[in-house]
C-alpha cells in the first residue's frame, strides 16, 4: 500500500519515504530568510539557511524572470533596475550573491557597479551576466567570480550560485552539506 501526500500549488514538497514506510513531507515554505527546518531522510530535522540573491538588470522581465526561477529554487531574492545607490541597496538588502547584469540602461554599466561594489570593501560574491559573451575576457580585471551567459535555462546560473556560495563558506554548507560542483 503506498501513501501519497497532496500538497498546495505553489509550495514546493516531495514525499520522502522513510525506513518504516511512512512519507515524509519535505516542505520549503519562505517564512523567514534563514530559520528554515526541513525533515530529510530519517526523520532527522536540519536548518537550512537560505541565501539572499539581489539581482540587478534594466530589463524588468528579465528581473521578473530571475526572481521567480530563483525563489522556485529556494533562494531569496531581491531586484533592483540598478537606477538606485548600489552601496544602499547592499546594505539595505545584505545579500549573499549579486547578479549583475554588464549592459545597464543609462550612463552606469554593470562594470560600474562591480567596481563601486570593490572599491567600498565589498567582498560578496558577483556573478556579471550578459547576452554576449565578449565580455568574459574582462572578468580577471574586474574581480567577478564567475560570468554567465543570459538564457532561458538558469541551469548554469544556479550552479555557479550554489558553486560560490559553497567558496564563500556560507552556512547551508556549515553543516557538512557538500557542494556537488566544488
């Protein structure tokens, strides 16, 4: 006999079985940023931390896009059109990794903000994204950490911000949780 378990549409769940049968939920509900408890396996209750993307680019659907793959992910996310303070925005937002997108609409380029993000101390990790893929020769001189190419597919992306988040000593990785790309 096997038992299923229903979920609502929008919050994120598995059945887990365990030893004795019994399914297991395995819910990610966005409560707070970091106090999430999640039961894996053996009944065996971890805390996971969340970690706070800030994604910056002019293209609000693309901002819109980003948002909801990411927050599907798990992660927490902010956005901003890069028209605001970017040191502001880091301290109003603290985020764990900024996504920078290089060609921003007025007289700032992501190239920019990622030499202002430096210049103040700043050492969050930053991926630069764009749709054309001439700029990664630029990313030694820059001090970003990794550089993705835009697309409908955030496989890549998502791997580069678990990739960093796990160089960075985050704390969902505290835990002895591994990181399947290091």
């Amino acid at each position: 006999m096997s038992s299923a378990c229903i979920t609502e549409p929008r919050i994120r769940s598995r059945s887990l079985p365990d030893h004795s049968g019994i399914c297991i939920r395995n819910d990610y509900e966005r409560t707070t940023r970091f106090a999430r408890q999640i039961i894996r396996g053996h009944g065996k209750v971890i805390q996971m931390y969340n970690a706070k993307i800030l994604v910056i680019d002019d293209e609000y659907y693309i901002r819109l896009f980003y948002f909801e793959e990411l927050q599907d992910a798990g992660y927490d996310v902010a956005t901003s059109d890069g028209s605001k303070d970017i040191i502001d925005l880091l301290q109003q937002e603290k985020p764990d990794v900024v996504i920078l997108d290089i060609k921003l609409e007025g007289n700032r380029s992501g190239f920019d903000l990622l030499r202002e993000i430096r210049r103040h101390g700043y050492e969050l990790p930053v991926i630069l994204c764009s749709s054309r893929d001439e700029f990664q020769r630029d990313l030694q001189s820059l001090a970003a950490d990794h550089f993705v190419c835009k697309s409908i597919d955030l496989t890549e992306l998502k791997e580069k911000i678990e990739l960093v988040l796990y160089k960075s000593g985050h704390p969902r990785f505290q835990s002895g949780e591994k990181c399947c790309l290091a």
